[in-house]
C-alpha cells in the first residue's frame, strides 16, 4: 500500500469544530493533518464539526499533507456515522481513519469491514488505518493489533493521556515527566542524596515501537500539553527518536516546527551516513566485504541505518521540491 512509505514526522492535531484552524491547517507544515471529531470536540458539537470536517475535505488543498480523521471511539454512538459520513461524502479527499482507543484487533476490523463496504459500493480507493494505542488492554495486546490488517494499517500512535488513566499512573502534565518518578542515589561524600528523574514512558513507547517495526508501521509518539515549554517537548521527542520513533504529535501549530526538527536527521548523521554509504559502494566495487571509517569497522546493521538514513533524506527532499 503507498500509505505505509508517507513522512510522519509531525502530526498536528486540529478540532473539527476549530474552523479557523481547519482552514489553516494543510498550510502550516506539519506532515500530516487529522481532523478531529473525538476528544477535542464536546458532544453537543459533534454532528457540527462532522458537517465542518467533510466541507474542508472536499474544498481544501490537502495536497502538501497527508489527511486524516480521528472518529469517536466504538464504544460511542458516533463512530459508525464518522466513517459512513465522511467516508461516502468525502472519503476520495481522505488519506486515512485515527481510530482512538484500540483495545483489540476486533476493533480495527470493524472498521475495515465498514470501509471495505462503503468503498465497493463508491468504487472508491481503499482508505489507511492509523490507531491509538492509550489503554492497558491495547498495550497487552499491541503485537496482535499491530499484525492485525497488513494492507491497510498504517502507524500507531501512543496516547498518553488515556493510557495514564487507563494504567492509574498519576500523572500531572500530558506527556512529561511524573515528578515522584525517581531514583535516589547513594550518599555522596557529604551525606546528600539526589533524585534522578525517570522516563515513565519508556516501556509503552519500547513495546508499541517494538510491534510497529516487525509489522512495517509508523510509531508516533502521541501529545505534549505544556505548548510553551518548547525545551520539554524538544526532550521528550529526542528521547522517543532515540528508540526508534517516527513522528510526535503537534497539539498546537508551534509545536509543528520542533517535530519536524527532532525527526529529521541533522546534519552531522547525514554527513556520516553518506561517508560510509560512499565507502560501501567502494568497498563493493573492489570486492572486499569490510567497510571501515575513520579507523572502525562498520557492520551489516550500520551499513542499512546509513542507507535508511540517505534514503530519508532523499525521499523528503523529493516530496518538498516543487
């Protein structure tokens, strides 16, 4: 499926009844767009920002972005008419459904089963699936969900509000540090003892990553909700990259800018990537087996980290040039 190669580093979140920001949305530069219809929207505006979402697909230019829309989750009223609505009146405007809160595969393919149909009666192309991995009972069964539906699914977001709550972690802000969530050093010299904050979140985003990359799916890291506290976000999306994630959510558009920056390889990994891409090309041309660079031999793994990272660079350079 084309959608599993889209960019993703960043994935601005947009209420559908916000339409001042609907209309600026496929403009500010985030990779993807989704258009939301469950937790940013209050219930007494749901049927309207449904209304709202469908007007902007069909009369915007989605072009620069990839398009997506967050339906209400299956245990509400609203889900089957967000993907019949939208689907049949916009869904050739449309990249792929967000569906929140998947417990079980089951789940997933409701949805499909439901898109498969609306599609063969509109002879319209299949629409991706992307998920919200933000309960206990989706993170004990992520591996399967993951593998659930290979022709459409896509990414998998981790949403750390819900999963806080689901889990009972006592959370203070969306997607930062837990400050009792610490490590006490021993004594040092003079008898003080120290706290060292730790990353509360490494395990759901380690197993959701986990799942994502022997399925070929995106792993996205979900909101951070302190939006003035830039060094915070920056922080937490380089630790989320360091273990292999893809993309961050932008809960506001100033938030867009820092995604883009944390997933996009500096300019220093660029340079290192191209050096030992260039010495493998040469080590192949001679027939020799081993690249080594300044002074360190490369391994097999290295060698495809490197030419991944070329590539990225090249695919996005592609898609943002006139």
């Amino acid at each position: 499926m084309a959608g599993k190669n889209r960019m993703h580093r960043s994935m601005l979140s947009v209420p559908g009844s916000n339409l001042e920001l609907i209309g600026q949305a496929p403009t500010l530069g985030a990779d993807v767009v989704f258009l939301d219809l469950e937790d940013g929207v209050t219930p007494a505006d749901k049927d309207q920002a449904r209304l709202n979402i469908i007007h902007a697909l069909r009369t915007q230019d989605w072009s620069k972005c990839t398009v997506s829309v967050r339906i209400n989750g299956l245990d509400t009223p609203q889900c089957y008419r967000d993907v019949i609505d939208v689907v049949e009146q916009a869904g050739e405007c449309l990249d792929t459904i967000l569906i929140p809160k998947v417990n079980d595969p089951s789940d997933v393919i409701f949805v499909v089963r439901l898109l498969e149909q609306i599609e063969m009666s509109r002879n319209m192309k299949p629409v991706g699936i992307e998920v919200l991995i933000e309960t206990a009972p989706g993170m004990t069964r992520v591996e399967e969900i993951a593998r659930c539906c290979p022709e459409r699914l896509e990414a998998m977001s981790f949403g750390v509000s819900d999963y806080s709550l689901s889990t009972r972690m006592r959370l203070t802000q969306t997607g930062g540090p837990i400050p009792n969530y610490t490590m006490l050093s021993d004594p040092d010299s003079e008898g003080t003892r120290h706290h060292s904050l730790v990353n509360p979140w490494h395990y759901p985003w380690s197993r959701m990553i986990a799942a994502c990359r022997a399925n070929d799916l995106r792993p996205i890291d979900g909101p951070f909700g302190n939006i003035p506290d830039t060094e915070g976000y920056l922080a937490v999306a380089h630790s989320f990259a360091s273990l292999g994630g893809e993309g961050k959510w932008a809960v506001h558009p100033a938030q867009i800018a820092l995604a883009n920056q944390v997933f996009t390889p500096t300019e220093k990994e660029v340079t290192r990537a191209q050096r030992i891409v260039a010495a493998y090309k040469q080590v192949q041309s001679n027939g020799r087996g081993v690249v080594t660079l300044d002074g360190r031999m490369v391994d097999a793994s290295g060698i495809r980290q490197s030419l991944a990272v070329v590539e990225k660079l090249e695919w996005l350079a592609s898609i943002q040039s006139p």
